[in-house]
C-alpha cells in the first residue's frame, strides 16, 4: 500500500513538472524586440534595442526606451544631464515567470530601479505567440492596472 501512495505522488510529481516544463519551453530562448503598437495602435517598427531572455523559469530582459540612439557618454567626468540622458532611457531587470494560459507573471529580483525589486513587487503580462513571433502586453502592476498599455512585438533569435 506504502509503495503504491509513493509511486502515486511521484507520478504526480513528474505529471506537475512536464505541465510546467510544456507552458514554458515554448518561451525558452532569446526574443528580440521588433516593434512597439501603442495607445491608438500607434505602430513604432524601428524600435531601440531591446532583449528579452527566457530560461526554465526565469528572465532577463534589458531595453532602450527611447525613440531613438542613446547619446555617448562624455569622456572624462559627466555632468548630472548628461548621464541622466544616457541613463534615463534604459531598462533591465532579471527575475523569475510563470505563465497560466496567456497570462506571464514577472518577478524581478534584481533590476535598475530599486522599486522594481522591492518585496512584492511583479508584473503581469497578457501574450500570444505565433511560430517564431510573440505580443507581449503589460495589463498590472503591484501598483493596479496599466492604462494605455504599449504591446510589445518580439522575435525569437534563438
């Protein structure tokens, strides 16, 4: 009887593990963005740099948010402006996902900005992918609902 409960739980364990494993690796690999549809359906397919890693349940993502190029930081001691301009527009964080349906949860555990690390902090996604192609949405935060949200478009490079 012992031995049947144990083969029972094991079997649901390896069940629980390839359900994770099948809702992931789909998202396994690099994604590079390929464009931006905001507010509007405002379309930017030009869009700065921007890498979005996946790996058995964990991310990393960095991005220029700027409309375009970064300026080069000054050579020699930079001024509050300048390092404001080349900062400012630039985003990374890394952390852990999970993924129910189409909806993915982040939560970062390192990042640039030290709210998007703070105890309790995620952020919640809708997304949809088709072959080699991914729209990512913001929809909340640990803040509330995301209002006027910009999709993301992202290529699998990987």
């Amino acid at each position: 009887m012992r031995a049947t409960v144990l083969a029972s739980m094991a079997a649901v364990i390896v069940m629980a593990e390839a359900v994770h494993a099948q809702s992931t690796s789909s998202l396994d690999g690099a994604w590079r963005v390929d464009a931006l549809i905001g507010p509007g359906a405002r379309l930017v397919d030009d869009p700065q740099p921007g890498l979005l890693l996946f790996t058995g349940r964990y991310y990393s993502y960095v991005f220029v948010t700027s409309q375009g190029p970064r300026p080069p930081l000054p050579i020699g001691p930079a001024t509050p402006e300048a390092l404001v301009n080349v900062w400012n527009p630039f985003t990374a964080n890394a952390g852990t996902f999970e993924t129910r349906g189409e909806v993915m949860i982040r939560r970062p555990f390192v990042a640039k900005s030290p709210d998007a690390m703070a105890p309790g902090a995620f952020n919640e996604y809708t997304f949809r992918m088709s072959a080699d192609t991914m729209w990512v949405t913001p929809t909340r935060t640990e803040a509330g609902d995301i209002r006027a949200p910009t999709t993301a478009r992202y290529v699998r490079v990987r």
